[in-house]
C-alpha cells in the first residue's frame, strides 16, 4: 500500500472515533493507528532515509577533518619544537611551521566546504521530492474532499 493510501485510513480512522462529549478529543482504535503509522514508515521513500544517511555521513566527515587539522597542527608543532634550537634553522622552521599549519586548516576547509556542498546537494534533491510529494498529497486530498461534497 502507498503512503497516500495509507493516510487515507489512518484519517478514516481517526474521522471514524467517537467524539466525547463537550470536548474535542474521539476515541479512537490506537493499535490500527499505531499499525498504519507502522505501514507509513516502512514505506517512506528511500530519498527521506539517503538524507538521514548523508546527514549522519556529513557530521562524521566534519570530525574526521577536525581530527586530521588536528593531526597535521600538531604533527608541526613538534616540528617546530625540534627546531627552535638553531637560529637559521628555526626560521625556516616557523615558515615551514606556518604554511603546514595554514596548508591544514585550507584542507579542513575544503574538506568541510565540499561535505557541505555535497550534503546541501542531496538535501535540495530529497526537499525536491518531498515537495512534490506533498503537492501531490494535497492535491488527492482536495479532490478527496471535493467528491465528499
């Protein structure tokens, strides 16, 4: 069953709950709902779980780039530590110190900037989809509620 079908009974459920008196709230059957939520969820479209999955790819990305920088800071400090002892020697070494270090952190970046291009990509394609799904939801259910007229 499609998840528009399966909205169609779990509303006809819920329309089908006997209203209490001087409120608001139905009585419902919560085991064929909680089972037509079940349903919903086990037919979602696989686009919704690639954009769970590249959420959860970008943040270890994010991490494994920060502990990288991190490495690559600190593999040149040590570098630099090892150096300080001869004066022309430590020159260089603070040059070399500082374009390791600013080497590392533009690599992060790019690293970062590309994981979130790459993210950002696949969510605008999976906003797409759902978009269009929810237009069409709503167009099933307008012409759902024109023909109860």
């Amino acid at each position: 069953m499609n998840i528009l079908a399966l909205l169609d009974v779990l509303e006809d459920e819920l329309e089908r709950g006997m209203n209490l008196p001087f409120t608001s709230k139905a009585l419902t059957d919560k085991e064929k709902c909680l089972e037509v939520i079940k349903d919903i969820r086990l037919n979602l479209p696989d686009e919704i779980k690639q954009a769970e999955w590249i959420k959860k790819e970008r943040q270890r990305i994010l991490v494994e780039a920060q502990r990288e920088a991190e490495a690559i800071t600190k593999d040149a400090e040590q570098k630099i530590r090892a150096l300080v002892d001869e004066n022309e020697i430590t020159q260089r070494a603070y040059k070399q110190s500082r374009e390791i270090i600013e080497n590392a952190q533009n690599s992060a970046k790019e690293i970062r900037l590309g994981a979130n291009e790459y993210a950002d990509s696949l969510l605008e394609e999976v906003e797409d989809y759902l978009s269009k799904q929810l237009n069409i939801l709503q167009e099933n259910r307008s012409e759902l509620n024109s023909k109860r007229r």
